[in-house]
C-alpha cells in the first residue's frame, strides 16, 4: 500500500492550465469514483482550489498517477503531466503538511488553505478510510502548530487583500472608491471585508442567488444586487472584484464595453481571482480599463516575505519531526495516536 499526491499547483503551471484542471466541488466524488473504478485505489481525496489541483489517493495493487494523469489530460487537452508532480509516502505526506501550512502557496503562509483543505476532505468523506482520514486531521493538526509556534503567517496576504494592492496602484487610495464583488463564497467575502477596511464608500455584491448575495451584504453594510441587473451599475463602479464558481466567464466584452463607453475615461480596474478565469481576456484591451488575474499577483505576495521566510527553517523542522512521527503508522489501516493530538 502507498499514499500517493499526483496533481498540478502554480509552481509548475500557468493560470491558464490551472483553470483548465480545476473541480467545482459536485465534480468531487464523482471524478475519485471514476478514478476508482479504474485503477481499484483504496482512498482518495481531491483537493482544487486557485492555484492546485491535487489527488491525494492510498493505492491498492495498481499504480494510480497514470490514472489520474489520463484524467486531467482530457480536461487539459494537452498531456497534463508535463506540468505536474507525484509524491509518494514520506515525500506525499510531507507535500500535504506543507499544503495545509500554507507553505507551499503563491502567499506563503496565508491562512485560506487551511479551510479549503479541510472542506475537501469533507466533500471526499464518502472515499476515505482510515488511512486518509488520519493523514488530513493530522494535516490540519500540523497546520495549526506552524502558525502557532511561528511567525510564518504574520503580516501574511490573502489572495484578495494581494489583488487590492494592485487596485492602489492605480488609485492611490481606495477610500471614497465604489467597488463591486461579483460572487458571495469565501473569497468573495475576504475581498469584501478588504474593500471595506480600505474605506470603499459604497460596496454591491452581486451573485446568481439573491438571498446570498443579501446575507453578505448585510454582514459588511454593502448592497446586494441581483445578478442579472449589476451589469448596470457597472459604469458607476471603480473596482470590480471577480470571485464566482462559474464554469466559465460571466464579464464579457459585450457586457463591459456599454459601461466603459459611460465611464468618461475614468478607470477601471478589475481584479479576477476565480478559477476558472470570471473575466473574457478581451475585456483588459479596453480603454481605462486594467485586468489583473491571479497570475499578475505574483509580484505583489512579495510584501514582507522575507521577513516570513525567515521562520521557513523552524516550519520545516517542525514539519520533517511531524512526518517522521506520523510515518510509522501508514502501514495499518488503523489511526494510531499521536503525541501531536494530545497537545
């Protein structure tokens, strides 16, 4: 038996593959059920978010990495594993108790990963076993030690308060600005908390489900719009922030070019941070228009991580003693305590 990770993330790959290889969370299950059936694994777990995508699987007596390869290079429609990477056993392990620690992410040591590696292996709970079950909860364990014991997540970024950085570039300061959050998940309401912190003076959030769109509204004193009737309001707005779980985009050309045209060469700036891509590539070739995408972040994470970088040697420490206790037990399908959970 081995613990196998066979997946894609933004160290080896561009946005424009990473979208392309990304799960909405209902594709879970049955994407591991297929990958099952195929190559007979004993558990699997499916971890996508913006920047990885990522099959944490306990083989059986075949091997599973060229199954999962076959999958995502017909989603890809190229080969996938040119851009990809397989972990095994100590070295998998390792991989997730970086992932869940955020030290494998665009913004080392944010703090967002932590949530979306325990909501995977939530969703994937229907194909997890013991072996799983103990790798992820003491993943999260492991998590929690690195950003308790270091510095590793202070003064961190998230992908959304990264991406206002690049909106102050333009603007200077945000406060007095007028800003729209097209999506109401997660990160649609960390870019909200953001844009109210910098002092934007009138916040909408639109989204295909009112009532959601009104709950966050209502937590941050912004004001919910139906999805269909934001594109009008589009030419009021400074900023629009993009964070949907659309399978495709929703901010067109044609539906940004009449709201540029009333803009009197005012600019404005839209920051897509949804994987797959919310924005049509066309839309940043408008006038006064600038598009920035989670590639274009790459240049701003950079604040203060040095300082952060500084605790890598003590995480990592931390990390390879977690692995090695962890280690032993893998060779039963039984969850052995660890001293780690008692503390």
């Amino acid at each position: 038996m081995a613990i196998v990770v066979a997946g894609i993330s933004h160290n080896g790959a561009a946005l424009a593959v990473r979208e392309k290889v990304a799960f909405r969370a209902a594709e879970l299950l049955p994407i591991l059920s297929a990958i099952r059936d195929d190559c007979r694994f004993r558990e699997g777990v499916l971890l996508s978010t913006c920047n990885r995508t990522e099959f944490y699987i306990v083989e059986g007596e075949r091997d599973a990495a060229p199954v999962v390869w076959r999958t995502l290079t017909s989603r890809l429609g190229e080969e996938a594993s040119a851009y990809g990477y397989v972990r095994r056993d100590r070295d998998a392990i390792s991989h997730l108790f970086h992932v869940a620690s955020g030290l494998d992410s665009m913004v080392l040591g944010e703090a967002q990963i932590q949530g979306q590696v325990r909501d995977a292996w939530e969703a994937c709970r229907a194909e997890c076993g013991a072996v799983l079950n103990r790798l992820f909860q003491t993943s999260l364990l492991v998590a929690g030690r690195v950003r308790n014991e270091t510095s590793i997540g202070r003064g961190a970024a998230s992908v959304s308060s990264a991406a206002l950085q690049l909106a102050r570039q333009i603007f200077g300061s945000l406060a007095g600005r007028r800003a729209m959050v097209l999506g109401a998940g997660e990160m649609a309401e960390l870019a909200l908390e953001c844009l109210v912190n910098e002092g934007v003076r009138a916040a909408i959030v639109a989204n295909r489900t009112y009532e959601r769109a009104r709950e966050l509204a209502a937590r941050h004193g912004a004001v919910a719009m139906h999805y269909d009737e934001c594109w009008a309001s589009l030419h009021e707005v400074d900023v629009l922030l993009c964070s949907t779980a659309a399978p495709r985009p929703v901010v067109t050309l044609d539906r940004v070019r009449p709201a540029v045209a009333g803009r009197r060469d005012r600019p404005l700036c839209i920051l897509d941070i949804a994987v797959p891509r919310d924005v049509e590539p066309s839309v940043g070739a408008l006038d006064n228009v600038f598009l920035y995408d989670l590639d274009d972040l790459r240049a701003v994470v950079t604040t203060n991580v040095e300082r952060r970088r500084e605790e890598l040697p003590t995480a990592e420490q931390l990390i390879a003693g977690e692995v090695e206790r962890y280690w032993p037990g893998t060779g039963h399908c039984r969850c052995r305590p660890l001293s780690l959970w008692a503390r």
